[in-house]
C-alpha cells in the first residue's frame, strides 16, 4: 500500500527527525513523515528548520 511516503526526497532534515530521532520508532517515523505529506508548506519547512538548528544546538533527540 503506497502512503506518499515513498514520494518524499530524503534530505538533511524532516519533520520525523526534528520530533524525535532516534528516541522514536520506525513506525513513529513513517506517521510523522505521513503528517508531513498532508501540512506541507513553507511555514511547516521554516518550522523544521529552525527546530533543526535548536536540536542540533542542544543535542535533542539524539540517544548515542
């Protein structure tokens, strides 16, 4: 069953990355990126951005 999921390009960042890494699974993943297909747009990339930049200050969301 295709979800949209195998659509996306992979990247730097996602919404699945910045709301989790590596502390959640795979099937957490797929929903955040699932979420992601149905509230793209550029407040949501600007949004993933700047979360990026905080999480990778602060080591968020990185378990080793």
């Amino acid at each position: 069953v295709a979800t949209g999921v195998d659509k996306l390009k992979p990247g730097i960042t996602g919404w699945a990355q910045v709301n989790g890494r590596d502390e959640i699974s795979i099937e957490k993943k797929a929903e955040l990126e699932q979420e992601y297909l149905h509230r793209r747009s550029i407040l949501l990339d600007i949004e993933i951005l700047i979360k990026t930049f905080t999480n990778s200050l602060f080591g968020k969301g990185i378990t080793h």
